[in-house]
C-alpha cells in the first residue's frame, strides 16, 4: 500500500469515527410534514432548528436504527433560530458543545440524521467574523459560514470540528447559505427557553409602514394601528403619527426598530421624535413585552 493510499484510509477512518461516536446524540426531527436533525443539548433537551418546524402536527424524534419517540416544544425563538424539544429516552446521550474558535478553512463536518441513519456532509469553514444580528434581530455570538452541501433533514444537526467538538447548529441562512449558530448562542438562548419557555421580545404595541417625509426627503414610520393597552399607547402615540428618530438617530426603515426590540430593550425607556400636524415633538416611551400570542 503507498503512503497516499494510507493517509487516505487514515482520513476515512477518522470521519466516519466521528461520526460514529456522535450518532447517538443526534436524532431525526419529526413535526408534521417536515423533517430536520436536532442535537442532545442536555438529559431528556433536544436543541433544533427552528425554521423547519411545523406549527401543526405532533413532534417526534428518530434515534438510532429508527426507534421513534414522542416529543414536546418546551420553546422557540425565531431571531436565533432555535428551538428546545423535551423527549425522554435512555439511549438519548448528551454531547457537550464546544466554544472553541474557529477559523476560516478549517475543515468541519456537518452531521444530520434521517429515518435513524446518520448523515454526514464534508467542508470547511468559508467565514468567520465577529457577532451579529440576524434578520428578525436575533443575537448571534459568531458568524460562521460553510461551504458544503447540506441536506434539508440535516438542519439542525451539529458541526463538529476535526477534533470532534461540537462547535455549533448547522443551518440554512439567505440563499440556502450554510450558517453554524455557534454553541455559545445555543447554551445561552436554549438555557432562557429551559427556564422560561420563551424569549422575552421587546414591544411598542404598533403598526408601521415605511414613509417618506417627502420636505425633508428622509425615511421614516408611519403609525398604522395601535395597540390601545401597548406602551405607545400610554406613550400617548396615535394612528397618523410618524416616528422620525429614535433616541436621537433617523429611524430609517422598519428593520432597526426591529432589531432595537431584543431581549435587552424590554424595560427600557427611549425618546421617539414625533411628527404630529407637521410639528415634531419628543415623547417617552417605556418598552413593553411582546405577548407570547
């Protein structure tokens, strides 16, 4: 045998090893008509994506060779993309996530599982950069994308690094782009749904629509509707009213007000500029939670 052909058997060796010894702790994700992957976060926790997961049907989770048990959604957060499932099984085993760095061309391995069979998808790590927000304003600790080929029922699974660690969530961002939440975001947004079934959202009580201001040429919200118990409301907002800034800043389109309403906004006391009957005026507006319906 050349030594080529060694280091290759070698490299196959070692895949599928960590494949192996992962696929106990990565099940098949039932719900409805859809199928993903889902990871053993902790005894009895699934973590999963939460983009594939039907609002209708029953929640199930696919071991090993096919064993099939029912789960509960104990919650989900969209902006992360990521869901907590309860299903109890003793062969359910729990992997620990990994915070290590990672960097660009690093190999990974994205590992799913469909109808009790593992799958694996081989690459590398084509980006790495610094926190960011996701398009619904979710908190996301790393940015790491891939370049591989990921199977629809793989989402949600894990990544490993070539060490075996889980370094994070494989899932489908914009243009069906590879994206990893890493596993600091997953403890984090996971440990909230654990212990409180949902992740608190900031909310104004509105409905807005992009405008613009046509004597000054500059964008900004329209209020469409009020939520007559909202924050705005007590704020003293009324339909007509457009928001022109936000403490200070051009509020400029919708998505920033969005993603001003994280976790963290919930409580907090902002100065919104209003244009009411062409005069502008500075109002208070105490941030309230969304309602979980």
């Amino acid at each position: 045998m050349s030594k080529s052909s060694a280091l290759l058997q070698e490299l196959s060796a070692g895949i599928t090893g960590l494949v192996s010894s992962v696929a106990n702790s990565i099940v098949g994700v039932g719900s409805g008509r859809s199928r993903s992957s889902g990871l053993v976060w902790k005894r009895g926790l699934i973590v999963t994506a939460d983009e594939p997961l039907s609002d209708e049907g029953e929640l199930s989770v696919t071991l090993l060779e096919g064993k099939v048990v029912a789960a509960q959604l104990i919650g989900r957060d969209p902006t992360t993309d990521i869901a907590l499932l309860r299903a109890e099984d003793p062969e359910l085993q729990t992997f620990s996530m990994s915070s290590t760095t990672i960097r660009a061309g690093a190999p990974v391995l994205a590992v799913g599982a469909e109808d009790g069979i593992p799958t694996a998808s081989l690459g590398v790590v084509s980006r790495a950069a610094g926190p960011w927000r996701s398009m619904r304003g979710g908190e996301i600790d790393t940015r790491i994308e891939l370049d591989l080929r990921l199977r629809p029922s793989a989402e949600g699974g894990s990544v490993l690094n070539m060490e075996g660690q889980a370094i994070g969530m494989a899932v489908f961002g914009p243009r069906r782009r590879v994206l990893v939440i890493p596993s600091s975001t997953i403890d984090r947004v996971a440990g909230k749904l654990e212990s409180h079934g949902r992740i608190p959202r900031g909310y104004l009580g509105l409905g807005l629509q992009p405008v613009v201001v046509d004597d000054e040429n500059e964008s900004a919200a329209m209020v469409v509707s009020v939520d007559p118990s909202g924050p705005a409301a007590v704020a003293g907002l009324y339909q007509g009213d457009i928001l022109m800034t936000w403490n200070g800043e051009r509020v400029e389109g919708l998505r920033p007000l969005l993603r001003a309403l994280g976790p963290d906004s919930v409580g907090q006391t902002v100065t919104v500029g209003v244009r009411r009957a062409g005069k502008t005026q500075h109002v208070p507006l105490t941030i309230g939670e969304r309602p979980s319906t």
